[in-house]
C-alpha cells in the first residue's frame, strides 16, 4: 500500500472509531443545523479533526478541503499552497447517522496537482473498506474490485441523492427520477454519496447521479470509480465535475446512457462547489 494511502487509512479508521462509539449514544448528541436539512454534530467536528491530526502529523506541509473547516494549510493557516490538498468528509451520511439509519461513511481523497491520486472511503457500521491509488486499482476489504459488466440500462440498478439543500431544482430532479425510473430495473437512494460511488465501483449499484454534490461528496468516490474500470463525469460526461455539484459514474456503457438522457436537462449553475474551489484556490 503506497505510504500516503496507508496514512489516509489510518486517519479513516480513526474516525470510524469516534463515529462507532457515538453511535451507541445517539440520544445524547448535540446536533446543529448548516442549513435546511443538512445538519451537523460534534461527532463530524470530532472525526474531522481526528483526520486531520493524523494527516498533519505525517504530512505537515499537506493542505485539507474539508466540510467542516473549510480550507487551510496543515499549520491551521490560510495563505499557504501545496500540491497535495486532502479533500474530506468526515461524516457523509449525518442525517443517516443522527437516525441510526445505518448507511454513513467517511470519506478521504487526496488530490496532486488537481488530480485525484488517493481515496479511501470506510464504512464503520460494516467494517467495509474501499481504497484506491490512481494507476493501481481499486479495492474492498484486500480484495480487487470492478464496476459491474451490466450493459442494459433497463437491467441496470441505479443509485441517486433527492436534492436536500435547494428545493428550487426539486421540480427538474423529479423529471429526471420519473425518466429513469421506467428505464432502469430500479433506483435507490440510500442517502450517503461517498458510499454509492463506492458501491459503482464495486458493482453492487450499475451508475449513480446526483445534482449539487460537493467535492467532499465525489472526491474519493470518483478515483475508486476510475481505478475500478469506470467512468464519471458531470451530466454531458465531461471531466469538469468536482466543484461543478453535478455528476454521472458508472461502467463504461451504463455512464454513456445515462449522459444520453440527463445531457439534455439544463441544470442550475453550480454556486457552492465554485464557492469552494474559489477557496481552495486563494490558499
């Protein structure tokens, strides 16, 4: 396992480990709101900041993308620019999680230079693991992982996020829901993205689409895709999808057909995702 990687999985698991306990005490959580239905706990603040310590300590000069602190150099700092920038989720699945639904994961990706290069996304509920190092593949649990070789979209399950945060595209989503629900063997909506890009790239879901994912949604899932043989992009299958909010994985034919029928529905202009790559960007 490359070195970097190796550190990102130990900063994953100790994350998993806070997220586990505070799981068995879940009346006791003090949860706050970031807006309408996207809620925050001490759990994510407390996972984040586990994440980051270990990142930090291994890699001091490293920058970090992460929900809920925003951008900054190892040190804490803004002002500072490097070529490695962790891009993290440290709880992706709260309202799942608040719930005792039990679907959440953290979720870690590194970016060099712009491209994604590792990812490691786990589930502490299941122990699942899934890791990625870009040129040498992805995996679950030591075991090598590919997308499904499902070619029929009409025998395809597909999985997909309800917008949450801005009701005004809710109308244009439920056209596209209604479309594909009548294409496609069955859609699902689990309610943490990093997980369904993780379950493309191992195929147990055939594609995935949502609208206004942030970075810290995609990051990690996105490299797991590509290393696992399939292909993500936004709703034309363009390569400019992390900070663009909306996005397509899949295999390779099922990707092409979903852009077939999603390309052609004008989707509102990204405001958080260019928000936050402005804010990587002034580092």
């Amino acid at each position: 396992m490359h070195p970097l990687l190796n550190t990102a999985v130990k900063a994953a698991r100790r994350a998993g480990a806070i997220i586990n306990r505070a799981s068995l005490d879940l009346d006791l959580l003090r949860i706050g709101r970031k807006a309408p239905n996207d809620f925050v706990t001490e759990v994510d603040q407390a996972a984040e900041a586990a994440i980051i310590e270990v990142l930090s300590k291994a890699y001091p000069d490293h920058d970090f993308l992460a929900e809920e602190t925003g951008t900054a150099g190892a040190s804490g700092k803004r002002g500072t620019a490097s070529d490695y920038v962790w891009i993290i989720d440290p709880l992706d699945g709260t309202t799942n999680f608040i719930h005792g639904f039990p679907q959440y994961a953290v979720s870690i990706g590194l970016a060099h230079r712009g491209q994604m290069s590792q990812a490691v996304i786990y589930d502490p509920v299941h122990n699942d693991l899934f890791i990625a190092s870009k040129g040498k593949g992805a995996m679950l649990n030591d075991r090598r992982i590919r997308v499904s070789q499902r070619d029929r979209l009409d025998e395809s399950l597909i999985g997909t996020g309800f917008p949450f945060r801005n009701f005004e595209s809710l109308e244009l989503y439920v056209s596209m829901f209604k479309e594909l629900t009548q294409k496609t063997a069955g859609m699902r909506r689990p309610g943490a993205a990093s997980l369904d890009l993780a379950y493309v790239a191992c195929g147990r879901l055939d594609g995935f689409f949502e609208m206004g994912l942030m970075p810290w949604d995609a990051a990690a899932g996105s490299l797991l895709i590509t290393e696992a043989g399939g292909l993500i992009g936004n709703f034309q299958g363009e390569s400019d999808y992390l900070f663009h909010e909306n996005i397509i994985g899949g295999s390779p034919k099922i990707f092409g057909q979903l852009v077939n029928i999603l390309g052609k529905y004008t989707l509102p202009e990204p405001t958080k995702g260019l928000a936050a790559k402005a804010m990587l960007d002034s580092r």
